[in-house]
C-alpha cells in the first residue's frame, strides 16, 4: 500500500494539501475566535501584523478569522452538493443504463437538456428568485439542483461499457435479476471511479457556489471564501491596494482546487489500470 | 417429443445506417430442436460471421429472433413467466469463450460458483453448498484448496474455463452451450476441458451444442455436425460422413484448409479467387465456389436431404427432397 | 553452422523481469542460428517466453523487463553494441517484425499508402508522391493485393487483408529477417491459409529468413523448415521439421504433437496433464519434470543442459 503511495505522486499531493487545510481548520478553530469573523470586530484595515497575521478587512473582520471560519463552510456547501450530485447521478445513471430502452431515453433526454442550459445562469435565477438571504445549506441545495447532471451522463458511459461484460450475462444466466447485478456486479467496480467522479463534483460544486458568491447571490452573512472577495471587489480593494484582503481567499481556494485537482488524477488513476505506470 | 429447446423458423438480423435502413442478417431462419430424451453432442462449426454466436444467443434468450421463434418447453421463450424463466436458466446454461471476462474482477472465483447454489436454491446449508461446489470442481480435475478463495487474475486461462465447466455441472442443465470454450486456452489443456464436457454428457446425459471454428476438436468430441457458413446452414449431419465426405464445396474448402501434421508439406485443396458478382438473392458462397453454375448466383439453395442424417444447401444436390422448413433438426438424430 | 552461413546468431540470450517477489527470468539461455532464406519456427504456448524472445532480438523489452545477457548476431553485427539510433535504423530495414494483433495496431486514421510512406520515411527514404504511389503498388501486389487498398483506411478491410498489409509494411525496405509472431492467430483456418501462402511467398522473392513465433502445430509442419519448441523460456527441443513430427525427442515435444486432433480418426483427445509453471516459481531441476510421463530421479534435481544430438539437433533432456 505504501509503496504504491509512493508511485502514485498526485494522490499522495492532493492528500497533502486538503490535509493543510484540515489542519489549518481544526486547529485555527481552536486557536482563534471566530467571533471576530463578523463585521465590527476588530480595527479596519490593518495590514498584516502579530496581532492579526492576515491583516483585516474594511468592515472589521479579522480575516485569519474569517479564513478560519469561511474555508469549512465553503467546502462544507461543496461537499453537500457534490454528494447529492453524484448520489441522485448515480442512481439516475444505473437505471438508465441497465434498462436501456425508454427509460434511458428519457433520463439520457433530460440530463441532455440540463446540460445545455448555461449552469451559471440557472444558478443566478434560482438564487434571485430565494426570497432574502440564503444560508449556506440553502446555498448546497441550489448548487446541487444542478450538479446531478454531469455525473448522470459520465457514470451512465461507464455503466453501459460494464454492462456487455462476460461476467453480467453469467450473472443472468446465474438467474440474478436485473436490480441485483447492478447493486452486486456493476456497482463493486465503478467504486473507484464513482470516487474520482465525487471529487471532481465536489470541485466543480465549489466553483459555482464561489461564482455566485462572488456575484453577491450566496449567504450575505456567512464569511465564506466566495463572500469574502465579493467584498473584495464591493470595496475595490485591488485598486485600493488592500493586498492582504484578497492574497488569503486567493491562496486557500488555489490550494483547496488544487488538493482537488490532484486527488482526482491520483483516483483516477486507480480507476483506470490502463492508466496505472507501475504493476 | 417435446423439444427441451427449439428453434422455430428462427432467424436473426440488425438494422444499422442512417435511419435503420440497412439490414445486416446474423442468421438465415431455420428450425432446429434439443430432444432430451436423446441427448447428444452437437457441433455447430463456422468462421466469424457465420451465424454461430447469434445461434448461441439465440438459444440462451439473450437475444430475441425477428423471425419465427425459440421455445422452450413450447412456450416462447421472451414470453416466460419468473417460474418458466427459472426453469428455462436452470436446464440451459452456457460457457463462454473469454475465460477473462466471465468473472467479475471485483469478487473471488467463488462467487461465480456460490451464485447459482443460492440462486436456484441447490443446497440446504451452506456445508452442503460448499460440498457440491468441491465435488464439481473436482469433478472436472481441479484441486478445490488450489482455486477456492482466489481472485480471477491469480488463476490460469485454463483453470477458470474448467471453473466455469464445474458452475455448469453444479447447476445439471439438459443442455449447455459451449460456445468457443477451449479457443483462449492453451492447446495442451484443450483436451482436458473438452474431455470434462463430454465426460458431463457421457455421465449426466447433458446434451452440449459445442460451439466452434476448429473443424478437427469437432471432430473428435462431437457426434453431428451443422456447418454454418455467411448466417445460413451450409451443411449438417453426422459428424463421420461429413468431415469423410464433405458434400458443401465450402464445408470441402474448410477441411483441405487445415494445416495438417503430416510430413508431406502441401495445403491440399486449390482455392480460387473468384469474383463474380453474385446478386443479394444467390447463394452466399457463390463468388468463391469452385462449382458454382449460373443458377447459384440469382438464387439460394435450400436444404436437400441427401442422406437420412445429411442435408446440404447446394444446388449440386437438388435432386435430393428438401427438407421441410429447413428443420435441419431431423438429420441430427443420430446416436 | 559457419558464421559465414548464418544470418542471424543468437547466443545465450537472457531476458529478465523484475518482480516484487523476485528476478523472472523469461528467457533463459537461449541460442540458436537461422541460415538465409530458412524458414525457422519458435513454437510455445503461453508463458513459455516466445513472443518476449522475438521482442529481445530486436531489442525492444521495455521496464520491468531487460536483456540480462548474452548476444544477437545479423550478419557479423553485433546488435548490443550498436547505438540507439542504428539500431532503430536496424529495425525494419534488416530485421522486420510483424507482431502479435498488428492487424489492429494499424493507424485507424491513416490511408494505406501513407503508413507505409511512413515507415520508409523514417529510414530514410523520403519518396516523391509518383514514386511512393509505385513503390506502394509493388509491395501491395507482391502481398496479393489490389492497388485500390492503397487508399484505403484500416477499416475498410478484412482481417485478412489488413494482415497481408501488415507484411507489406513489414517487407517495404527489404530486411534478411522477418519474425512474425502469432500472424493469424485472430484470422479464420482458410484466410489463414491465404495469408500463410502469400508469407512464404515474399520471403521466398526477397531472399529473407523468417522465424515464425506461435503455438499451432499444424500450422508449424506446413511451414517451417526447422522448429524450436520452447518451455518455461528455454528452447528445449531444435530440429528439422521432419525430424521432429517423425521422431520427437523431447517428452514435451512428442506430447505436444500427440495433443493435436486428427481428423482421420475419431480417436479422442489427448492432452498434457498439469500445468504449465509460472515463470517465478519454477520447480527444481528441469521445469517439464512434474508432467512428464517418463520423469526420472535426475530430472527432479538436475536441471538439463542443451545438447547437439546431430548435425541441426538440440534438446535439452537428460533423457534424449
């Protein structure tokens, strides 16, 4: 198992990086009051000293606070979401390509459709349309009513190459019915790849949820990363040169789509042994 | 008789192209029937395209013919209730040729044998499963402690096609499919997996349909034989006279393309490379027959009984009657 | 042999693998000589070391694998002392192979007539269009082909035919040794035969040895001039075809030609009991012992040396 670790760089990277972040989370919880992620906490506008080492923001937020605060949240709503994704992708995409026939022309019809429609745009309306404020689990739910449509679409290819295996029809001729091969044949060997396809939807669920932030349709109270630079771009403080308020979200969101990034190489690459370089 | 399984005017074809305006035709209808009160061992020997494994499907009501029917116990096959459906997978059971792909990489070998001692209810407990499924791997040369508990890719090719012969003895069908069983195995373990099926018929009185493109293991292990050349039947009959004197001219090109072990180096049989145009309605061989006449290139023979266990489509044979339906069925009862 | 008879000396040929539970060896101390225009067949079934032995002579095992020792000879060149670079351009151009499946290693989105421009390209020869669609036309018609393939794709032909272009490709810059392994392991026994035929016949036009990699018996005795049979990666039986079908001296070589089905009688099937040994855990002595019929005490813990029984005969056996 470690040995193949070794080898295989890019699980071993994204690990590393998420495990910062988890560090930074667990401990920064501990260690810092995450009080002072609300506004009017704090002095405004200091860059970053010993007694704030990520400086603070325009409206008095101490952003090693917020960091803190707003780093779990965002995940947490790009885990929800990615979840339900791949779940309810799953289930629509087994279905689908077991029966074949109209009900795959249907499913198959209807994710079609989905993913023509420009997400971002979808997304905005839904959260325009939410009466006042969203909360962040408000916030999965709305990223999630779309991200079910990716992974119904890759996991149905997948299923459908299992499906001519030798092993299925001798499941058949075994007289397992149809519900059953899926659950106990086709299921046991998409694991890897319905791993690799919940992290990637999980990224992809952080993005957008950040994209609408940003536009200022997410939780407004929440200092979430997304939140966060929308108040960046709300106080111009690019221009203003308040490098601290953005260079910490900035850093966290690289790492955290790059911890991503990586894990889905390294899974993908134990789900697909043709990739694999070592035995 | 009631035929165990039968073939009822069956044929098979695929629609392709743009708009499904192309028709590809797997197998030419015809009739054929397991009697098993008389079981035997059955050749069906052809190259790729010939129809075999559509036959095979067919059979195993993995695919459902566009023409005519398969019945099973007389009742259609596509049409069974979940108790037919039982029965028909209890009595017909199949291997298949890839002895890769039959298992599911996931699972130990085992499962492949537990599954059908759970699913059709074989064993009382779980000790007595376990002894049938010992039994049945013995029984066809396997050391149980060798096999049971390992994965798929620890074994041989040859070791999991002799699992897959033990799952279909556990299971006592009247009838199993072999469809190109020894193919992906290593010549020095062919004889054995083939002895193991005939061994099943010779003590349990299975009938096997042993599918096939090896004209000589044909030879040795079955009792009739049904050529198939391009979807249709070519020539069928008892397997002695048909590889002795092939009638067919394709069925005689088959057996002087052999490469024989004999110190004389020669590859007997001239092969022409003919190029006629032969119309769609002409016999399918035409353009490569040594014999063909104009008639063979604007119609199809039938199938003429030459014999009382041969029938051959060539037309070099039409003053013998044809047989009634091209129930190919009535010269394979030999035995 | 003389040297001044051979085209292609291989001598003491070791080819190892690296495992986690240890060094594989899957050839083991081969050697073996191939005169000009000598047809020369390495017969084996799977794990015996066959198809690895082809790829060593042209020097292309990749990690895990690598050449443990020993030597290749074309002609008086000795192929492990060349550069990479000559011995690329040794590839085709004096040693062609035609591998395993190559039917289907064609580019699917290339004509033709373009592959085999490619592969005279890459040595060297850049032709004109008028000049390569000649040169294409003549391999295609030395291969029994129509010049209408020429432009056309993989796809659009048989597997037979895709095979014969395969050749074709192979035969383009005239080498002295053709290895084709398992050539019509995927193709059916009549278009077998044609693709056989037309083999023999090129080799025979152009002069070259060939050395034909496979299992089939059968197909062996209709070709070959000379035969090796290889076990657990070491050529335990050479001889002249006649020789080995009328009088096999190894015991693995008589059970081999005794598996084949006849078709004169229907006398059953006979195989050979046991299976073949994983290549990393051989038993002792020498690897056939624990399926052979006339094993003795020796056999268990001597492992036999290759000897010259006569003048083009070798079998390693304590009891031949």
């Amino acid at each position: 198992m470690l040995s193949y670790l070794r080898r295989n760089r890019s699980l071993v990277v994204g690990a590393v990086l998420l495990g910062i972040l988890i560090l930074f989370m667990v401990v920064g919880a501990l260690v810092v009051d995450t009080e002072n992620a609300q506004p009017l906490s704090v002095p405004t506008l200091q860059p970053p000293s010993w007694d704030y080492p990520f400086g603070t923001d325009r409206q008095g937020r101490d952003l090693l606070a917020v960091m803190v605060a707003g780093t779990p949240l965002t995940l947490w709503i790009g885990f929800v979401a990615g979840f339900i994704g791949v779940g309810v992708g799953a289930v629509l995409a087994f279905t689908a390509a077991y029966y074949g026939g109209l009900v795959d022309a249907v499913i198959r019809g209807i994710a079609d459709i989905g993913l023509t429609v420009p997400g971002l745009l979808v997304l905005i309306i839904i959260a325009v349309s939410l009466k006042g404020s969203l909360t962040v689990n408000q916030m999965a739910i709305v990223v999630a009513s779309l991200a079910w449509l990716n992974p119904t679409r890759t996991i149905r290819s997948q299923v459908l190459t299992l499906r001519q295996r030798g092993y299925v029809e001798i499941a058949r001729l075994s007289g397992m019915s149809g519900p059953e091969i899926i659950v106990r044949e086709l299921m046991p060997n998409l694991l890897p790849y319905l791993a690799a396809t919940l992290v990637s939807s999980v990224s992809a669920a952080i993005l957008a949820s950040i994209g609408l932030e940003v536009l200022g349709l997410g939780p407004i109270d929440s200092p979430t990363l997304g939140m966060t630079l929308y108040w960046v771009f709300f106080n111009a403080a690019i221009i203003n040169g308040w490098w601290w308020w953005w260079s910490a979200p900035l850093v966290v969101i690289v790492m955290v789509f790059l911890g991503l990034f990586f894990l889905t190489v390294g899974l993908d690459e134990i789900a697909n042994p043709r990739l694999r370089r070592t035995v | 008789m009631t035929a165990l399984i039968e073939l009822r005017a069956a044929g098979k074809s695929f629609t392709g192209g743009t708009l499904g305006r192309e028709r590809k035709v797997a197998l030419e209808p015809f009739s054929f029937a397991i009697d098993p009160a008389r079981p035997g061992i059955t050749a069906v020997v052809g190259e790729s395209g010939s129809g075999k494994t559509t036959l095979a499907r067919l059979l195993l009501g993995l695919i459902r013919p566009n023409v005519g029917e398969v019945l099973f116990k007389g009742r259609a096959v596509h049409r069974l209730n979940a108790a037919g459906r039982r029965d028909f997978r209890r009595s017909v059971q199949a291997i298949f040729q890839d002895p890769y792909e039959v298992y599911n990489p996931f699972y130990r070998v085992d499962h492949v044998l537990t599954t059908p001692v759970r699913k059709f209810a074989l064993a009382g407990s779980a000790a007595e499963g376990r002894a049938r499924i010992e039994a049945a791997l013995e029984a066809v040369g396997l050391q149980p402690s060798e096999i049971l508990g390992r994965y798929p890719h620890q074994l041989s090719g040859g070791q999991r096609q002799r699992i897959m012969v033990a799952r279909a003895l556990l299971l006592r069908p009247k009838l199993i499919v072999a469809d190109e069983p020894v193919s992906m195995v290593d010549a020095s373990l062919r004889a054995t997996i083939l002895g193991s099926l005939r061994k099943l018929h010779e003590e349990h009185g299975i009938s096997i349909l042993y599918i096939t493109h090896d004209l000589a293991t044909a030879y040795q292990v079955a009792d009739r034989i049904l050529v198939l050349y391009r979807a249709a039947v070519a020539e069928a009959g008892d397997v002695e006279p048909v590889v002795k004197t092939p009638q067919h001219p394709y069925t005689q090109l088959l057996i002087g393309s052999i490469p024989k072990v004999s110190t004389v180096r020669d590859w007997a049989v001239e092969q022409k490379q003919a190029d006629r145009t032969v119309t769609a309605a002409g016999c399918t061989f035409a353009d490569r027959c040594p014999s063909a006449m104009a008639r063979c290139l604007t119609a199809t023979p039938p199938l003429y009984q030459t014999a009382p266990n041969r029938a051959v489509a060539c037309f070099l044979y039409e003053t013998a009657p044809t047989l009634a339906q091209g129930d190919v069925g009535r010269v394979l009862v030999s035995v | 042999m003389t040297t001044n008879d051979t085209v292609l000396r291989v001598e003491g040929l070791r080819v190892a693998y690296d495992h986690p539970r240890g060094v594989v060896r899957a050839v083991d101390d081969v050697s073996f000589s191939l005169r000009p225009r000598e047809r020369f067949g390495l017969a084996g079934e799977s794990g015996s070391g066959k198809s690895t032995m082809a790829l060593a002579i042209l020097r292309m095992i990749k990690p895990p694998g690598r050449i443990e020792g020993g030597e290749v000879w074309l002609e008086d060149v000795a192929l492990s002392r060349l550069t990479p670079e000559a011995m690329r351009q040794l590839r085709l151009a004096g040693i062609a192979m035609v591998p395993q499946g190559s039917m289907n290693s064609l580019n699917p989105v290339v004509r033709l007539r373009d592959q085999i421009g490619d592969a005279l390209a890459d040595h060297g020869e850049r032709l004109p269009r008028r000049a390569l669609t000649d040169r294409v036309r003549l391999l295609l018609s030395q291969v029994g082909l129509p010049a209408e393939v020429a432009d056309k794709y993989p796809h659009e032909l048989s597997g037979g035919m895709k095979q014969r272009a395969c050749i074709a490709i192979a035969i383009c810059l005239r080498p002295k040794v053709i290895i084709a392994d398992e050539p019509t392991s995927a193709l059916d026994v009549v278009v077998q035969r044609q693709v056989m035929e037309t083999l023999g016949r090129v080799q025979a036009e152009l002069g070259a040895a060939i050395i034909l990699v496979g299992h089939d018996m059968g197909l062996m005795a209709q070709f070959v001039d000379r035969l090796g049979i290889m076990y657990a990666g070491r050529l335990v039986e050479v001889a002249p075809i006649a020789d080995i079908i009328a009088a096999p001296r190894h015991p693995y070589t008589r059970l081999l030609i005794e598996s084949l089905p006849s078709l004169e009688h229907r006398e059953g099937l006979r195989g050979i009991a046991g299976l073949a040994p994983l290549l990393r855990e051989l038993p002792p002595g020498c690897a056939f012992h624990p399926r052979c019929p006339l094993v003795g005490a020796r056999c268990r813990v001597d492992k036999p040396a290759v000897r010259a029984v006569a003048p083009e005969a070798t079998v390693a056996c304590h009891l031949a």
